[in-house]
C-alpha cells in the first residue's frame, strides 16, 4: 500500500507504506535517550531492546504499522490498528529529529488520517501523547482531535468522523 501526499511549500513528494522491521531499526537509531524513547512507545517497551523483541511486542505484522518517506529517506514510523470496533488508534509515532520542524509530522499524521478514514468502517481514531509533549499535543489539537481524558498518565486525545 502506498499512499502519496504533497505539500505545495515543500516542493517535494512525500509517501505512506506498510513498514517492516527494518524501518523500525532505522527509527530505533532517532532517539537519543531514553526520555525520547519513552515519548515514542510509553513506559511499556523498554529502552535498549532489541528491534526483533520490540517489533513481536507491537505485534508488528499484525497492525498497521507504517513508515512514512520523503524522497525515498525513511523520516516517520507509526502504527495505526483497529484497537475497539469502529475505532483506528494510532501509537508508536516518531519523526526523524532532523526533519522535525518542517511540516513533514503534520504531513504524517494527515497520511495516517487518510488511510484510516479510507476504512468504511472507522467512525473514530483515537491516540495518547504525554502531557509534557506539547509540540505533538499542539498538533493533534490543529488537527481536529480533542483531549478526551487520561489513559495510563497520558492524554487521551480523539477525533470523530465527520
């Protein structure tokens, strides 16, 4: 599957596919920490393991895990799955630090909206994001979502179908 997306500003192209797990060890490299790490996959996949480990504990051959590319350079890594009936979660997402800044997450996120909203049967999607994450909560926020409470220390965050 791959889905294109542009940006008039960018000048360039940019493409949503099906991830495998060598994307995963190429996004496993963005981190510098483990503060970063934790903002990425939550307190439940520990800093350090391995990507073979890490990739069995998203179950990611079974979800919708998905790398996000900008002329051919791999800059995103999510995961977007049908977690309760009717409802598309989307975890796990990173982008590249070196492009942080340049529109290439909003382009991101508006790619895995668009695949998931492709799903006749998605009513909603929904994601969690640290509180102290505020460019992310910012984001979500422009585009559309709205916090929906608390899960695990993290805010909730929703969007429903229009």
């Amino acid at each position: 599957m791959l889905i294109y997306v542009g940006n008039p500003l960018l000048k360039q192209r940019a493409m949503l596919k099906k991830a495998e797990i060598n994307e995963l060890k190429e996004a496993l490299t963005w981190p510098e920490n483990a503060a970063e790490f934790r903002l990425w996959f939550g307190d439940k996949v520990r800093y350090g393991s391995p990507a073979e480990a890490i990739w069995q504990q998203i179950k990611g051959n079974e979800r919708g895990t998905f790398g996000f590319y900008q002329n051919e350079e791999l800059v995103g890594f999510a995961q977007a799955y049908e977690k309760v009936e009717n409802g598309i979660h989307i975890a796990c997402l990173i982008v590249n630090p070196k492009v942080r800044g340049k529109g290439l997450g909003r382009l991101f996120v508006k790619a895995l909206l668009g695949n998931a909203w492709a799903q006749q049967q998605t009513r909603f999607i929904t994601l969690n994001v640290y509180p102290e994450n505020t460019p992310a909560r910012s984001l979500y926020k422009s585009l559309g979502f709205h916090e929906a409470g608390e899960n695990s220390g993290m805010v909730a965050m929703r969007l429903e179908k229009e």
